[in-house]
C-alpha cells in the first residue's frame, strides 16, 4: 500500500464513529491526556532522529494513528498537546475548529506536510477533516483545493475575516520548506462550503488594477530568512520584498533574497491590495528565527505565537 495513502487513511479513521455522541463533554481526562502526549513526543523524537526516510515515514505513520485515537477521547479539542513542539495548532477566536499542522523532512531536501482539521462539536465527538498534502500533483499552485489535495504547508499565524456578515474566512500564513536550494512561504485561505474545507480565495491583488489570486507563495533561497508576519501597527500582513541577488538572476529564485524593504497586504473589504515599501514600526516577529532557513530537524524548536 502507498504509504502517503495510509497516513492519509489513519487521519480518515478519526471520522469513523463521530455519529456516536459523546454526552460527557466535561469529565476531565488530562491524566489520559497527558500520557499520549508523553508517547506522542517519544514517536516525534524517533520520526527526526531516523536516518532513513522510510523508517522515518514509517514513524510518522505510527505517530499518527495514536493521535488520532487521543483526539477521539471526549473533550480533545480543549487540550492543547503543548509539548509537541514540532507541531502546530491554531484554534479559530470563535472555537469553531483548531488546524493542526506539521512537516516530516527528507534526505533529498524535501518536506511532507501533514494535518487535520479539528471541529469543535457541541458534545465533544470526534469530527476530522484530514489535510493530504497534494503539492506533488497540483499542476498550478493558484489552484483552489480540498482538504484531500491541500497545499501542504506548517501554518504559524491565523487572521479571522468577516465582511459586512458574509460566510467568514481564515488567512493563514505558513511556512513551506520546498528543496535543497530555495524555501516557500505561503499566504493561504481556508473557507468552509457545505460543511467542507476549501483552501484558496480569490482575494489577493498583486498589482494595481491586475487580476486576483487564490493564494501568495514566495520562493527564496534557503541560505536566507523571509520575514511575513501580521503586523498590527499598520494593520496589514508584512513580508520582505524578495530580489535576486542580480538582475540577470531573474527567475532563478535560489538567488532570491530580501532587498531590505517591506511590502504588504492591506485588508479592505473582504480582498487583499498589495502596498509596496511598507515603513514598519516594530520589530519583525520572533518566527522568522524558526521559519527562516530551517535547523536540522532534531533540534526544530517553535516559538509561541501566543
């Protein structure tokens, strides 16, 4: 069996049994809790120690399926694995679900993404929408996708949008990895159709008058770091502005690196306008140390965002 395809069935099981209710929402399971997640760091730790992708894939696999079964325990979506630094997971303001998110690094320089999407249910069942990482196979990365071809990423920031009461949306903001020579960050939207994930919004002008785009990725080279953070004092999402390092480097994104100017994306009315050398007027966030140039993957330590 394709390995990719049973991680991505060990996510599907968390949704096996979610039409059974759960009525004891608050009994307190933390001691169980707490021992998954003390056998969770310990598959964590063998999946980044490993030598051999397989091995490591393999490990993953097994990290997986154990915590699905915590997450089926009644009252999951509260507690929040914070011992697990090498994932993530963001909760929305209104508790309407949590994004969970993390990558398994390769000996070629690559990076699997993984994740699931928790719902907060009234009586605390069980209800996944597990994310498999489609980048392989996603012929334009502008395209809109569905959990089941998502454009894997390990998401650091969440900006809620609600427009004049209008369905609400969710920009994320993650960090790609990509080969040996360049990284990615990426600028996604993740909207709800029916009940199910879409990842992608026609939202982002890059260009005055230009056309709108699904999605932002960045590509730069992995010897350099890449601020893109919410900043509050001017009220926009702030990135470097990428250059090559020569004109004639054009296109050549291995030579790409911060020119030391700022750009942004400013919300109005539900879209997102590109505004060039941005004055900031704080520092940049403390995740650029972590989702700059990647350390081994042993030694990953991530920053709160809280």
């Amino acid at each position: 069996m394709n390995l990719r395809f049973f991680i991505f069935s060990l996510l599907t099981l968390g949704l096996i049994g979610t039409s059974r209710a759960q009525h004891t929402f608050n009994v307190d399971h933390n001691l169980q809790f707490n021992a998954y997640q003390d056998s969770l760091q310990i598959l964590s730790d063998e999946t980044f120690a490993a030598k051999d992708d397989q091995v490591r894939l393999e490990k993953n696999a097994a990290f997986i399926k154990k915590f699905v079964t915590a997450l089926k325990i009644t009252g999951s979506f509260g507690y929040g694995f914070d011992s697990l630094k090498r994932i993530s997971i963001i909760k929305s303001p209104d508790n309407a679900f949590r994004i969970i998110t993390w990558f398994v690094p390769l000996n070629d320089g690559t990076y699997r993404f993984y994740g699931t999407i928790q719902m907060g249910t009234t009586n605390g069942a069980l209800k996944l929408h597990p994310l498999n990482d489609g980048t392989s196979t996603l012929a334009d990365a502008n395209a809109i996708t569905s959990n089941k071809n998502w454009y894997g990423a390990r998401y650091y920031e969440m900006v809620p949008v609600i427009v004049n009461g209008k369905q609400p949306y969710w920009i994320f903001l993650g960090w790609k990895g990509n080969n040996q020579k360049t990284s990615k960050k990426v600028i996604d939207v993740l909207s709800f159709e029916k009940g199910e994930p879409v990842f992608g919004k026609e939202i982002f002008q890059a260009s005055k008058n230009g056309p709108y785009k699904n999605r932002v990725v960045f590509e730069y080279s992995k010897l350099n770091s890449m601020t893109l953070t919410v900043d509050q004092n001017v009220k926009m999402i702030v990135f470097d502005h990428l250059a090559p390092y020569d004109p004639k480097m054009a296109d050549n994104y291995e030579f790409y690196a911060s020119d030391l100017s700022f750009d942004g994306y400013k919300l109005a009315w539900g879209k997102l306008a590109l505004a060039e050398d941005v004055e900031l007027k704080n520092e940049p966030s403390p995740n650029d140390d972590f989702y700059g140039k990647p350390v081994k993957a042993s030694m990953v330590i991530i920053k709160s965002n809280e």
